[in-house]
C-alpha cells in the first residue's frame, strides 16, 4: 500500500493524491510495456517470418492498440484501480468470472516474471564471463541463478518497495539507451555496407507454412512485447485530469514504444546474416546481444550491454511480481482465496504469504519449463503470458460493449466525461485477440503454453473452491467480492 493511501486512509477523505501528471504518466506507459519483451522475443520473430520481422510488431501494435481504446472508455467510464477485473465485474456480475479474470492476471505477472528471470541469468552470466571469464553459462547454471534472482525479488517485495513512477523514469531512460545502442548499431550497418538493407522486406519461413500462418504465429510471439500498457489504468486514481490525460498519454506511448519495436526488429534484420537469427549464441539471453557483437564488434559495449539488459528486464520483473503479490492478497482479503494468503509482516506490513505463495509458482514455474529439454523456454513463457492477457483482452473487449449498451437504458449514462472509443472498435478488438488465443495461431511446438495456462488458473480454481467450502461450511458466508474497486489496494 502506497503512502498516499495510508494517508488516505488515516484522513478518511477515501482517495488517493493525484500527483501523477501527463508526463510522468507516459513515462510509466513507457517503462512498463518496454522490458523483457523486446530483449526476449525478437529474434524469435525474426525466426518465424525472417526479414519482415517488424511486421507482427506493428500488427500487435494495432491489436493491442484496439484493446486499448476499450480500456480507455471504461477507466474514464470507472476510475478506479483493479483494473480488468472492475471492468468484468461491472459488466457481468459474476464473481466467479471476475475471479478467473483477476487471476488470469496474477498469472501473467507470474509468468512475465519468470521470462525476465531466465533472460537476467544468462545476461547476467554471459556478462560476468565476459569481464573475469571461466563463469559457468549452461542450464544448470542459469536455472540456479534464475532461481535466487526471483527469491531476491521476494526479498525486494517483503521490504516493501513500490512502484515509485519517478524511478521508473530514471530504469526506463537507462532501457531507452540500451535500445538506442541496438537502432544505432542498425542504421551504422546500414549505411556503412556491412549490413544488408533489402533483407527487410524478405518474407522466410522454416518449413511449408504459409505467409498467413506465419505471421499470425509470429504476431502471438510479439504480443508479449506489447503487454504492459493495461498496468497503467492501476494508476488513474492517481492521475491528474484522468478522462483528458489517460487517452492521449496512453496512445502516445503506444505509437512510442511500436515505433521502437520496428527500429529493433529492423536492426536485428540487417545486421544479423540469416541462418544466424535461427541460431543465436545463447538463446536465453535474446538475440539483441548478438547484434552488438556482430554489429560493434571493435566496441567495449559488448561488456556493458548485458548489464543494461539486467537493469530493464529487473525492473519488468519487479512490477510484475509486485502486482501478482497485491493483487492475491487483495482477493484473499475479501475471503475469496483463502484468507491466510492475506497476512502480512507486523513491522513492514508488507503481504508476506502472497508473496511466498507467487514466489513458489514462480519457482515451480522457471524449474519445470527450463528442465523440459524439447522446449524454448522464452518462448513457452513469453506466449503463456500473451495468450492469458489475450484471454483477458477478448473478455474486456466484451465488458465494453455490454457496459456501453447498459448506458443507453434511460438513468444509467455516466455522470463524469467518458472517452468514447469508435463503435467497431470493442467488435474487432475482440474478434483479433480471441483469434490470437487459438491453437492456429501457435506452432505445434508451442502449445505447451496451454497447458501452462491451464495449470496456473487450475492451481486458482482449487484455491477458490476450497475458500468456498471454507465460508460456507465454516463461516457461513458467500464467497463474492466486497470491494473490487480497490482490489489491489
């Protein structure tokens, strides 16, 4: 809990300070959809669609540019800070629904989390081996390291640190040099000849896939680099002129960061020659890496640049991992996961069993997916966290068109300015994420992420059921939200 709200709290005025203005607010937008993804999944994109890489860059751009409009009418429509879940739960009214909803969220926290931390070892090792050398860098060396960096992580969250927005200005401007180094390295290549521009509009694909099928499968890989923007609308109560602010800097940083995207993924393209995209030197730390070192080899970047890495895809990691813990102790303080996942530290006051409990799925997570040899490991983590989030994106798009619908009925039109996205724009925004969510738009190898998926939300489900059973037999209650306004809170 933020200072602002105990503040709040202690005073009773029952609202947070709106301190967070336009700027601040952009940078956040920012800083949370640029982390682990671009350093995690481009080469991977490059390797289902070759020189076009940047395409499913932009056609994620717009599919998430289309949830996002919905997302904007309904935090202008309900500005409160639980996010989805307070959008499904206006809608349907199903505590149930909103559960798996909530969850499905805390999931793709988890999952995130644990793509940053593989991505964290192998940087981390690669650049320690780099400086003194002899430093281990197989699979049972990055596992270990992945492993305590998410029980540091833990650490970091039972001490209580925040998501201070002034800070993530400071961790994104270091991620924007970092990709800066890459877009430059690029254009050099470029222009200098020791690139090859024309790859960039060079179709390749392994095996007989269609062109079709390939850039849809390769537009699922690079949704997990567009997720994050949907974390800001946890923000509006603490944004200044929110119904003017949210639209505009939302939007703005969307365009930024697609733009980004295209200039990293046409770097990749240029500099990297073909056959080696589908092979990169260590997989786990990105193919990123392999443009520095091939693009700057007379360079002393090649020492820093993992390090740059470290600091971008930490970050991604922390929020991720501090918005899964709040967000199961929020449920659990409503009595709707069991209520010992509420407690929390007497001196930090910091939700210490939600913590250990996202933590233990993390653990549990990193260690089955990296010990499964026939796996990619980016991969199979990265599209678990798309394809939850796209489940996520297809329910809100729907919540959008029931709540616009309700406001039509005479007395149920919102009393404060709402942002009105275009009539078509819920109706498409639905229909691309749910098809992104299906089997089609994944290769056959990938569709280990459902089963991913499906463990996570049933380890939920289990959970649910046994609170349920647990008010009923017990306390004699309904098991139902009480204040999904403030859910992560």
């Amino acid at each position: 809990m933020s200072s602002d709200t105990a503040t709040s709290s202690e005073t009773g005025s029952g609202e947070l300070r709106r301190v967070i203005s336009p700027r601040l607010l952009l940078f956040f937008v920012i800083g949370d959809i640029i982390g682990a993804g671009v350093f995690a999944i481009t080469g991977d994109v490059a390797a289902e669609v070759g020189g076009v890489a940047w395409l499913p860059f932009l056609i994620a751009f717009a599919v998430a540019g289309l949830t996002a409009l919905s997302y904007l009418e309904l935090v202008t429509r309900h500005p409160q800070a639980a996010g989805a879940a307070l959008f499904v739960h206006k809608a349907f009214g199903l505590h149930f629904v909103t559960f798996i909803v909530a969850f499905a969220v805390v999931c793709s926290g988890i999952t995130s989390a644990s793509t940053s931390s593989g991505l964290v070892a192998s940087n981390l090792l690669l650049g320690l081996d780099n400086l003194v050398g002899g430093v281990p860098t197989g699979t049972g060396a990055t596992l270990a390291v992945a492993l305590v960096f998410m029980l540091v992580l833990a650490a970091v969250n039972l001490r209580g640190v925040g998501e201070s927005v002034k800070l993530n200005v400071v961790l994104t401007s270091v991620v924007m040099v970092a990709l800066a180094i890459i877009i430059l390295i690029g254009a050099w290549a470029a222009v200098s000849g020791d690139g090859d521009p024309g790859r960039i509009v060079v179709f390749e694909t392994p095996g007989e896939k269609s062109a079709f099928i390939a850039v849809t499968i390769a537009t699922t890989v690079a949704f997990f680099a567009m997720v994050g923007f949907e974390d800001s609308v946890n923000m509006v109560e603490e944004v200044q002129e929110p119904s003017r602010t949210f639209p505009r800097m939302l939007l703005t940083g969307l365009g930024i960061c697609a733009g980004i995207y295209v200039l990293v993924a046409l770097a990749v393209v240029v500099v990297i020659p073909p056959g080696d995209i589908l092979d990169p030197v260590n997989p786990d730390a990105g193919i990123l890496l392999d443009v520095v070192r091939v693009g700057a080899p007379g360079l002393p970047i090649d020492d820093v640049f993992p390090f740059l890495t470290i600091c971008a895809v930490g970050n991604t990691a922390l929020i991720n991992m501090l918005m899964a813990s709040r967000l199961v102790y929020g449920m659990a303080k409503q009595d709707v996961l069991p209520r010992s996942l509420s407690a929390v530290l007497p001196g930090r006051r910091t939700p210490w069993a939600a913590i250990a409990f996202t933590t233990a799925m993390a653990l549990g997570l990193i260690t089955f997916v990296r010990l499964r040899s026939e796996s990619d490991v980016v991969t199979a983590l990265a599209g678990t966290t798309g394809l939850l989030l796209l489940a996520v994106f297809t329910v809100v798009n729907v919540a959008c068109l029931v709540l616009r619908h309700r406001d039509r009925r005479p007395g149920e039109a919102p009393e404060r300015e709402v942002f009105r996205a275009p009539s078509w724009t819920p109706w498409l925004g639905a229909v691309t994420a749910a098809f992104l969510v299906g089997p089609w738009a994944r290769a056959a190898e990938d569709h280990i992420q459902y089963r991913i998926a499906g463990v996570l939300l049933a380890i939920g489900v289990v959970l649910w059921l046994l609170t349920w059973l647990t008010n009923r037999g017990v306390r004699a209650k309904r098991t139902g939200f009480r204040d999904i306004d403030h859910l992560e809170q």
